[in-house]
C-alpha cells in the first residue's frame, strides 16, 4: 500500500512507515496529518495526546475495534474503513474452516507431512459431514450473508441466525433463513455456529460459557470475526472437555499471540488472521483507503466514514 501511497501522493504527503509501539504511535499523532493504521495497531484513547496534529485515520481493514472511535470523535479525527471489498474473501474462510476442522483437513495433512499415514482404512481420520446440517449465524451483515449465501447454495445447508436488528428480506427468504431472538437458541440449533459480529466492547465475549454450554456435542465453532469476541478460557475447556466437537479459528484475544492449549488441540483449526488474506483483496482494500484519503485531502466526505 506504501508503494501505492508514495506514487499517487507522492506531491501532498511525505511517507512514513511507523512502527507500532503505543508510544511512536502517539508521537506520530503529534508529527503526522494522516495514520493508515491496520487491526494490529492498537489506538485507547490514552494513544490520542490534547491536541493531536493527525486529521485522518484511514483504517486498512473494516473492523475497527482497535480505534477508540469515541476518542477519535472527540479529537475531531475523521476516520475510515474499508467495509464490502473483503466480504467474499472473508466468507470463503469461514468455509475453508468449517471444512478443515469438520473433515479433520489439517490433522490429516500434518499426518501425510510427518510420514505417519499407514494407509487407506474405513476408519482412518473419520471427520463428520457439512453437506446438508445446520449453520448458525451470529450478526448477518455483508460476511454473514455472504457466509450463508455460499452454506446454502454450494453444501445445500439450513441457515440460522442471530441478529441485532430484525431482518427479513427477499435474500433471507431465498436462503431460507430463521432468525431466532437469542443467540443461546442459534447455538442449540446449529452443527456449525459461524461468528460474523463486529468485535469491541459491546460484543465481548459474548460467547461465554453459559452459551457455548448451549451447543450440541457434535458442533462446531468457526470464528473469522474478531478474537474479543470469545471468552477463550471458555472456548478452551469447552474443547478440552470436548464438550464440543472442535473449533477453526483465524482471530484471537491477543494476537499474535495463542494459547498453547489451544495450538495443543487436535480438534482445533488455527489460522493466523487470513480472512481477507488475497492479492485480489489486500489491493481493493489498500485502494479503499486511498480513495477515502484522496477525498478528504480534498475536501470531500469519504466514502467510508466511520466517524
Ligand atoms: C484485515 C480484518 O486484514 O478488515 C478486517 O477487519 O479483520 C482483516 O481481514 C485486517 O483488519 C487488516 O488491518
């Protein structure tokens, strides 16, 4: 995205690459117009000085609950994100997830690596079937649709979900899809329970466990949304009383950092934050940024203005 930046504003700005820490990060509030920061750059409110220099936060990634927004707000900072461009990406991993964990894909392939495979037998790696059983949404916005979209018409799955918001329209009708009011009764329904909610305060853990309690012995939990979102001691006793039959996740609590139970889990796929990991996409989003940074350098509102 630099390479982009420097060529297309290479007569406004002056290009850093900052590093990450807190502190450069609040010294670059006070040298810097403009901070392009990406999910792995935390902003508090404490990051914000009294009178930062920096106008613009364009967000490289849609969520954005590693910005204090209200701070942002507070600061007169406008800031932006990149929502749309890594739907599909996004939901395609929610599906590759769902597949590895449930047809035990990684174990398998680490078996064949290590030389260990002994050769075809009915019972050999025994996984369990997507095609046809229960998806359980919770939050269908753009991914969870997308997500259901790809359940429903490529595996032929029932759809279910949680929501916010009351939804019904024409494509949840096509999908077939049953909004139930709490996510405790999505939970008990579904063989596969796909997290599609934004992270931050008012989403944390909300997969606990009371809820994750609530699902059915054989299911599975798939979270491509944000890390916060699950009480991970939770999910890890869950697994590891195998009171669930496994997990794919690509985010968590502290990342890079993850829990060595959880890396200790043969019922667990793990992926290091890959959602919208694809040329196709890490361009569109770069481009998104640029777009919302060349409109507010010129005046106009940015497409994606989050605040
Ligand atoms: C991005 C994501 O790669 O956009 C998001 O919210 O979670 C990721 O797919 C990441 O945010 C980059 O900053």
């Amino acid at each position: 995205m630099e390479k982009i930046l420097v060529e297309r504003f290479r007569a406004q700005l002056n290009v850093a690459d900052i590093p990450l820490s807190e502190h450069e990060l609040m010294d670059a509030f006070r040298d810097f117009d403009v901070v392009l920061p990406t999910v792995s750059d935390r902003l508090p409110a404490a990051v914000f000085p009294p009178s930062p220099r920096v106008r613009f936060l364009g967000n490289f990634g849609v969520g954005f609950n590693h910005i204090d927004i209200d701070a942002a707000r507070q600061a007169g900072i406008m800031v932006t994100n990149t929502p749309g461009v890594l739907t599909d990406c996004t939901a395609d991993l929610a599906i590759t997830l769902m597949l590895m964990v449930a047809r035990r894909a990684g174990e398998g392939e680490r078996q064949l690596r290590d030389g260990e495979w002994a050769g075809w037998c009915p019972t050999h790696m025994v996984g369990r079937k997507v095609s046809g059983k229960t998806l359980g949404i919770v939050g269908m916005g753009r991914i969870g649709r997308a997500t259901a979209r790809r359940a429903r018409f490529g595996f032929g799955m029932n759809i279910v979900f949680y929501n916010r918001s009351l939804q019904h329209d024409e494509e949840l009708r096509s999908l077939g899809a049953l909004q139930f009011d709490t996510i405790e009764e999505v939970m008990a329904q579904a063989d596969f329970v796909s997290l599609h909610c934004p992270g931050g305060a008012e989403n944390k853990h909300i997969i606990n466990a009371g809820r994750l309690a609530t699902m059915r012995q054989e299911a599975f939990l798939i979270n491509t949304a944000r890390g916060d979102v699950v009480d991970e001691a939770a999910l890890i006793d869950a697994l590891g009383e195998r009171r669930i039959a496994g997990a794919g996740l690509d985010v968590f609590a502290s990342e890079p950092s993850v829990p060595d139970k959880l890396k200790s889990m043969s019922n667990v796929v793990l992926l290091p934050h890959l959602g919208s990991a694809t040329e196709e996409t890490r361009t569109a989003m770069g481009m998104k940024v640029v777009e919302n940074l060349e409109a507010f350098l010129e005046g106009r509102d940015p497409p994606d203005r989050v605040a």
